[in-house]
C-alpha cells in the first residue's frame, strides 16, 4: 500500500557443514565437500524463493558470516529491520544473542517477531 520493497536476507554460517547442520540437512554431510557446497547452494535458493513467493519479497540476499554483523552491515541500506525471534543463542521465549546485538547497535529502527 505504501510502495515499499521488501527484502529477504537470510545470513548463513561460512562453514557448509555448519549450515547443512544448522538446517537439519545432515543427510548432506554423507558426500565431497564440492557435493555439500552445491547442495546448501541449491537448499537455500529455494527455500528463499519459497519465502520470497509468500511474502511479496522482490528481492532476497544470501550472505554469510555472523549474523549479527551482517544484519548490522545489510540495514544501513534499509529503512526497517524485521527480526524473526529464534532464540537459538539464548534462553527459551527470551530474545537470543543475535537480536540483543542488532537491537543494541542498528542504525535503523527494528522490530522483533515470533519465528
């Protein structure tokens, strides 16, 4: 309604053996290093193409590193930040690491919402 843009970042951990794990993709540890790094390629293009069709997103970025750098470094060229609460770093129900630290240090406001 307003004419703004949305778009999708998703930061995923350098290792691909750390993403394979962090994405309950296992099953992707059995092949080469070549094989594994093709396969999160090909896992995360689609799964953000999937987000990407729901939400209305025109654009999606796939970046890695840590996270809360990277969001950090992404939203000085956004005017909103829009968190989904995980809470993988910290306390169950409480906000995780990730967020207190984009929280804390974002230039641009930021809202947090249920993962």
């Amino acid at each position: 309604r307003m004419g703004a843009s949305l778009t999708l970042l998703h930061v995923r951990p350098i290792s691909d053996v750390r993403a394979a794990i962090a994405e309950g993709r296992e099953d992707l540890l059995k092949g080469t290093s070549r094989a594994l790094a093709a396969a999160m390629k090909s896992h995360y293009a689609v799964r953000l193409a999937g987000l990407a069709a729901r939400s209305g997103a025109l654009e999606t970025c796939l970046i890695s590193g840590r996270a809360s750098r990277e969001v950090l470094r992404a939203a000085k060229g956004f005017d909103l930040v829009v968190m989904g609460r995980t809470g993988r770093g910290g306390l169950s129900g409480l906000l995780g690491g990730t967020t207190h630290k984009v929280l804390a240090a974002c230039t641009v406001p930021v809202i947090v919402v249920p993962a």
